[in-house]
C-alpha cells in the first residue's frame, strides 16, 4: 500500500508544473472543459485537488476496495491547508490560484512525511522493545536456572 506523502507527491507532480491540468468546479473535466462526475473518467485531461489525489491513488495500483479509505486518508494531510477546512471549496473559490493549490501539496506532502517517519521511528521502537522482552524471556530463566 503506498504512503500517503507518495500519493501526495504523485498528485502533486501531474500539476505542479502543468497549470492546465488542474480543475475548478468538479473532481475532473475534458478537454472542451466539460466537468465530469469521476477523476478516472477515460476523457479527463484536468482534475480538482481531490480529483488529483484519486487519480494518484489508482494509478499506484490501489485495490479498488481500499481506494475511498486511502483517498480520505491523504486527504487528511491537505484539510489543514486549505483556509475553512474543505479542499473542495478551497480549489474552487475565484480568488484561489493553481499557486496556492501547490502550496497546499507541498505542506500536506511535509505533513505527510513527519507523520511517516513518526511512525516509523515509534514502530521501530516497539519492535525494539518486543525484542528486548523475548530475549529477557528466554534468557532469564536459564540463566537463573544454572545458577540455582
């Protein structure tokens, strides 16, 4: 399953330098800028923030059973980025440009990648301890078995 900072990244990278391809008004539109109703319609050329997530999300192969759950999930890292706390409202009021979506990305990705190596380093923790546990099991009482 892919980090959330990779599908971030992803999303990120189809806009990022492309400001045509990204949306206002729906997760995704044509080329005659039709908005259309799901970001992996086969006539999507430019997608809304969310819309860009989702596509990121399919294309790293998520199984479709999960794709909402991982969706929301690194969607979680933009919500505080975007002012009012509602990705969609943000991209798509007059005064947001393709800038601040950017700008957004980049601060859910850096939220993303701290939250990551959190864990990661709270995970390697807790292994190290469950090891440390195990090897006073299994030491311990030979141990004070020889002696006695």
């Amino acid at each position: 399953m892919p980090k959330n900072s990779e599908i971030l990244e992803l999303a990120l990278s189809y806009t990022e330098n492309n400001p045509e391809v990204w949306f206002k008004g729906a997760l995704a539109g044509d080329a005659d800028g039709n908005k259309l109703a799901i970001a992996d319609d086969p006539s999507a050329v430019c997608w809304c923030a969310m819309g860009l997530v989702s596509k990121a999300s399919q294309e790293l192969d998520v199984e479709m059973c999960e794709l909402t759950e991982i969706n929301f999930d690194a969607l979680d890292f933009l919500y505080p980025h975007a002012p009012g706390g509602y990705i969609s409202f943000y991209n798509d009021a007059p005064e947001t440009t393709h800038a601040d979506v950017v700008r957004m990305f980049k601060l859910g990705i850096a939220d993303a990648k701290a939250k990551e190596e959190k864990d990661e380093i709270c995970h390697f923790k807790s292994t190290l301890c469950r090891s440390k546990f195990r090897i006073t099991q299994l030491w311990l009482p030979n141990t004070c078995a020889r002696i006695l």
